[in-house]
C-alpha cells in the first residue's frame, strides 16, 4: 500500500501522530535551512545531510521536522532566528520610514492645492503651506536619517563580522 506521493506507509516516521499538526512549506524552508547551517558548520556529513534534506522536503508534521533537528546544538537556531528578526526589524523601520515620508508628501501635495485655490478665489497669495511642510519635513528627516544611519551601521558590521 502506497500513499499519494508514492512513499510505503510502513517507511513513514512513527513521530507523526494524525493529531500532530501539519507542517507548511515556510516551516520546511526553515527546517532546509537549518539543516544546511548545520552541514556549512560541520554538525553533519554529507550524507546525513543528504538523508535530512530528503527526509525534511517530504515531511508532512511539525514534529518529523522537529525530529530532524532535535540533536543539533540550539545556538544554530538561535543565531538564525536572531538574524531573521533584525532583519524583520530594519525592514519595519524602512516601511515605517517610507510611510512617513508618504503621508509627508501627499498631505504637503494637498496643503498646496488648498493654498492654490484660496489664492485664485480671493486673490491673496500668502504662501502659508511653506511653515507646516518645513515643520513637518524636520520631523521627517528626524526620522529618516537615524533609522537610514542605524542600518547601514548593522549592515557594515555584519560583512565585517563575515569576512573576519
């Protein structure tokens, strides 16, 4: 009796109960990932490599990924998971900047158009819209420039850190 992919059922691992949850493509990405960090720093040879990659890309469960992992030294995680999230983090501080600078331009773009029509209506040109666009293009670059200062900084670091 064979299953849909064309495995035996008797050569499935028995650490997958049917109640375990299932494991999505994003989970077995991490698990290859893993497992290749593992092989790069010399946790495993070539052909347990081989044999987990094969395992992990067929796996169906949380826990047979789980399996896979479970002997090798939790720091492998650790600093993946640690670089995912600063990586995670200057991604959201470039949206946020982006944002920002977004809504800075569209309501300075409306301040404008309002400052155009008032002027054509009533034939007076005080150009007013220059304060808040000023005002608001200081908190602005208040925000732009520490974040674009930080990252690049990390960034630096990191290459440093890898070529060392």
């Amino acid at each position: 009796m064979t299953t849909d992919s064309g495995t035996a059922l008797g050569s499935r691992p028995a650490a997958a109960p049917a109640t375990a949850p299932r494991a999505g493509a994003a989970e077995r990405d991490r698990a290859i990932e893993l497992l290749g960090d593992a092989f790069g720093t010399g946790y495993l040879t070539k052909e347990e490599f081989d044999e987990r990659l094969d395992i992990a890309t067929r796996a169906r469960h949380r826990g047979e990924l789980d399996a896979l992992l479970a002997d090798l030294p939790a720091k492998l995680r650790t600093s993946r998971d640690r670089a995912l999230r600063r990586a995670r983090k200057a991604r959201a501080a470039r949206l946020g900047v982006r944002i920002h600078a977004g809504v800075y331009a569209g309501v300075s773009l409306l301040m404008v158009v309002v400052w155009l029509a008032v002027g054509r209506a009533t034939d007076f040109w005080y150009p007013w819209p220059i304060w808040p666009v000023l005002g608001w293009g200081a908190g602005v670059l208040g925000h732009a420039v520490p974040v674009t200062l930080a990252i690049r900084a990390r960034e630096r670091r990191e290459r440093s850190k890898s070529l060392a």
